[in-house]
C-alpha cells in the first residue's frame, strides 16, 4: 500500500495542479447531477430543469480548452477530463426513462470514477502559451521550465541566462515575422539541455521558412572510425566520380581538418552524451555548408586530393547512413519477436517497452511489473530453448522506450537474484526524496542463459532503462558500438508557443536510482551514467559491413562474443 501511495505521490507531484481541480469540479458536478435526478426523478418539469443542467460540465470543459487548451496537442493531455463532460450528454435523453437511466447512470458513474481517477494519477504539465508573440512566449517557456524541468538542479541549468542568450534571436525572428526562425532559437535553447526527452515541434510551412538544422546534400556521408580516421560512406556516383568512394578517408572539410570542423561547425543536437555526439558529428558534417564544399581526401595511392562539391538538393546520404549505423530498419519486425540466428544462438527484438494495450501499460505502471508479458516471454524462450537455445542477444537498438513493467518481467526470467531498478522521487527543499521503490524479483527460469543486450544512441528513456536493468544481471553483457541515449526522466511537461509554430516537450516525473539521485540522466558533464559494458570494436571493415554491404555487423559481433564465451 505504501508504495501505491507513493506512486500517486509521484505522478500529482509531475502534473499541473490547477488541471486537477477542474477535474475535480466536473466530477463533483457529475455527483451533483446524480443526486439532483434522484429527487427530481417522479416531477416532469424538475427534469427538464435537470437535463439543462446537464450542459453544466461540457460548459466547463469549453471554458477549461480555452484558457488552457486551444490546441491539437494539447487536448490529448485532457481527453479522460473532457470525456467525463460527454457521458453527462449521454444521460439526458434517458431522464424519464426507469430502467435505461438507471443503466446509463451506473456505467456514467463508473466511467466518471475511471476517468477522473485516470486524469489525477497521470497529471500532465501541459501550458498554452499561443495567444503571447513570439518574445513573451518564449519568456513564458523559459519561467516554466525553471519551475518544473524535473532535472534543473541535477543539470545545473540557469534559465535565466539561457533566456537572455537567445531572446535576441526571438526578437530578431518576431520583427521579421519568421516562424522558422523563432522554431530555431526554441530548439537551441533546448539542445542546451541535453536531454534526450526534450522534444521541439514545428507546426508552419517549413518549405517557405527554412532551418539552420536543415542538413545539405553533397552526395556523401562521413563516419568517425576508433582510429581517429573519418570515412565517407553511402557515396553517390557524383562524388565517386571526383574520386571519393566507400571507405575514402577524407581529411578536410572546407580547409578545416575533418575533425576539427565536425566540433566547430557542427550545431549542437542535444545528444546527452557527449562520446555519442562525437561518434555522428562527422556524419552531420556531411551535410553542413554552403551551395558548396571543399574537401580533401586521400587517393588510392594515399595522396591528399580536394575536390569541390556541389549541394545536389534534397538529403537522402545522411538519412541512409544515420538509419543504417542505428538498425532503423530493425524496428519492421514485430515487437519481442524470436528467431534463431545459428543452431545455438536466440534472438529477440525489443524495439518498444510496451505490451501492445495502453490500459494493460497504465495498471503496469503502478505495480512496476506484468505477470502477463512475464508468461509471454517464458514461452517465447522455452520455444527457443527447445529448438536448441544455449545462449540469446536481445536487441535493444533504437528503442523508442514505453514503460519498465517488459524488461523488469523479462529479467525477472534472467536471474535468481533481487535487483534494485528505480525509484520513484520528489524534490523538496534541495534533497531527492524516494516516494516507492521498484525492483526486480527473479524467479530464473533461465539463469543460465549467457545473454549479449545490444544497445546504441537510439535507445532512449524505457529502452534506456531497459539497457540499465540487464546490465545489472551477470550473465548479461551490454554491448554496443555507442551508448544508450542518456534519458530516462518522465515526460509529462508541454507547452504550445506563439501561433501554435512551436511546442516544446519535457520531462517533469523523477526517478531516482539506487544512490538517491536521478538515473540514467547525464549532468553537465554529459558523460554517460549506463555505459555499454563491451565496446564493439568500429573500425573499417565494420564501416563496411554496415554501409556498404548493409550488413547487421553488431549483431554478427554478438553472436561470435557469445560462441567465444
């Protein structure tokens, strides 16, 4: 019971509490309305009074969407509020009739209960800010975000001189009525944060207003290799006929040495990481400069040549490499879906943290784990198993996360052992306070298993965790070319900008990990807290595999670390 308490603790501690009151007025409006019906039930025109009142919730719900909504994506933070509004709707053609009222008024009841309850235990932070321009919106969002950015203090973030770092740009883009420009100041001054749980999105014509995060096309990608050596890769045949082709190492970019201009001229993205970063700034680079480039590279006979390049249009060799270096393409398979690799080795994939049902994920969230995934998943492994199974490689890559409840389910097979995974916080008066704490309990039916948990940058917040529970377990190795992303808090903040051109999403639920402090989330330093516990080696001959022949090298690694094993 402590640690349900706490949990609902956690979740109001995360929300915007004037949301909650205006639930808590529909609802008590809804009460009001049972009892009133019960009075009035035997008098005709008592009832007709009743089915006007019956309005009395959609008109509070109109009056709360226009001071705090009037926005697409908003509303879905308030969906289970407004729903409440509808079944009061649904009531009144049934005042006078016995029976069907008396059914209808049950399941409004209920229904009233289940969404209410739903509304005040998973709160969202949500803040319109549409009707402001551009330099009072953006003020707004940096007041907000000092107030409720869940990792403030633990990132050592000043807002206010973030603000006043980029006000000048807001104000430059208000005067030249420029949403292109306004959506860029937004996203620096939230890449400043580095975290990979803050969200911009754009909403206006990005053709007519272009961005400084637009990427060029000079018919080529770059890739930073272990040595030190920066290779171009998913060429095209314009470049192939200057004399750059896969695996041409290239030395300078625009006079700069490669790796020089990919840290100076490079746009901060937010990685949290900063190893991460480093690993893709020269494949940002590829696509960074003017109408054209000057390059260097290394001939055949190891001479330095340079070469002009051009900007051929539309960006497609970057996406190529980034999608290729990330398993992209690993997500169109089916969700903890099994096969094996050799005669020995398992595979599944878990490319979400989630069960496939949002109300199953919602009761999940509560206890920390799912008897029903667990089930799931011991099937899945006793059908490996019995197909010859010895050892498996869980594939975490580019995870777009979910909740905890499959991973602590899957461990939970993994180990005989008790693991802490994480706790649920509050921050009050300068100290992390852990409102419920959340484990693993293992039952190890599979605890012999020798088991490789391939991760990479991709896998973020649930998948980072996810990457963090398994590593705790000794007969599982962490692997990965990258780390997992660094991101791990709730998301739950929102707030709509000026015109609705910008909305910036955030992470306003704490967790906090086995020291008291929050988990998995990187501090200014931006050095990773789960790293990989094995480096896959990247070198040339892993560039190609994975660019050029479209081959899975990491998992390929994994599968050989294992038979070695």
């Amino acid at each position: 019971m402590s640690n349900f308490i706490g949990t609902l603790r956690h979740n109001l501690d995360g929300g915007e509490k004037i949301h909650i009151i205006w639930c808590g007025a529909i609802m008590l409006t809804m009460l009001i309305l049972a009892i009133l019906h019960h009075k009035w039930r035997f008098y005709e025109q008592k009832l007709k009074k009743w089915q006007d009142l019956c309005f009395i919730p959609l008109l509070i719900t109109i009056v709360h969407f226009c001071i705090y909504v009037r926005d697409v994506s908003l509303v879905n933070s308030c969906t289970s509020m407004y729903l409440i509004a509808v079944l009061a709707l649904l009531m009144m053609p049934l005042a006078n009739m016995r029976k069907g009222y008396r059914i209808i008024g049950s399941v409004a009841g209920v229904l009233t209960l289940v969404f209410g309850v739903y509304f005040c235990a998973f709160p969202k932070n949500a803040h319109n800010f549409m009707g402001k321009s551009y330099s009072e919106s953006f003020h707004a969002l940096a007041q907000e975000m000092d107030r409720s950015y869940v990792l403030k203090e633990w990132k050592d973030v000043d807002f206010s001189a973030l603000e006043n770092k980029y006000m000048p740009m807001v104000k430059e883009a208000e005067q030249e009525k420029d949403p292109g420009k306004f959506a860029d100041a937004v996203e620096m001054f939230c890449n400043e944060l580095h975290d990979g749980h803050i969200m911009v999105q754009r909403n206006y014509d990005t053709e007519k207003y272009p961005s400084v995060f637009e990427l060029r096309e000079y018919g080529l990608a770059m890739i930073g290799l272990d040595s030190g050596e920066v290779i171009a890769v998913c060429t095209t045949d314009e470049v192939n006929r200057l004399g750059i082709e896969d695996g041409t190492v290239i030395t300078k970019w625009n006079g700069k040495p490669v790796q020089q201009a990919a840290e100076e001229d490079v746009l901060d993205r937010g990685e949290p990481v900063k190893a991460n970063a480093d690993k893709v700034s020269a494949m940002y680079l590829s696509g960074t400069g003017g109408d054209t480039v000057e390059v260097s590279f290394l001939d055949k006979s190891g001479k330095e040549q340079t070469a002009v390049l051009s900007d051929l249009g539309e960006n497609n060799t970057f996406y190529e490499a980034y999608d290729a270096f990330t398993q992209i393409r690993k997500a169109e398979q089916p969700n903890f879906s099994t096969k094996m690799l050799n005669d020995k080795c398992g595979y599944i994939t878990m490319n979400a943290q989630s069960s496939g049902s949002g109300l199953r994920d919602i009761i999940n969230d509560f206890s920390g784990r799912s008897d029903y995934l667990k089930k799931i998943f011991r099937k899945k492994l006793s059908s490996l198993k019995e197909q010859g199974m010895e050892y498996l490689v869980i594939d975490l890559r580019d995870n777009m996360g979910g909740c905890d409840a499959p991973t602590v389910s899957f461990c939970e097979l993994l180990t005989n052992e008790k693991y802490f995974t994480h706790g649920l916080g509050l921050y009050r008066s300068g100290e992390y306070i852990c409102a419920a704490e959340r484990y693993i309990r293992g039952t190890g039916e599979f605890a012999d298993l020798k088991v490789v948990a391939l991760t990479n940058l991709e896998c973020i917040s649930a998948g980072d965790a996810a990457s963090l529970y398994l590593s705790k377990l000794p007969n599982v190795t962490l692997a990965g070319i990258t780390d997992p992303s660094g991101s791990g808090q709730e998301t739950g903040g929102c707030c709509v900008l000026s015109d609705s051109v910008v909305g910036v999403l955030y992470p306003t639920g704490l967790l906090l990990g086995e020291d008291g402090v929050p988990y998995i989330d990187t501090r200014a330093d931006r050095v990773s807290r789960d790293p990989v516990e094995v480096r896959i080696p990247f070198d040339y001959d892993a560039a190609m595999k994975i660019f050029r022949d479209g081959e899975d090298y990491e998992l390929e690694w994994a599968v050989s670390y294992l038979s070695e094993q």
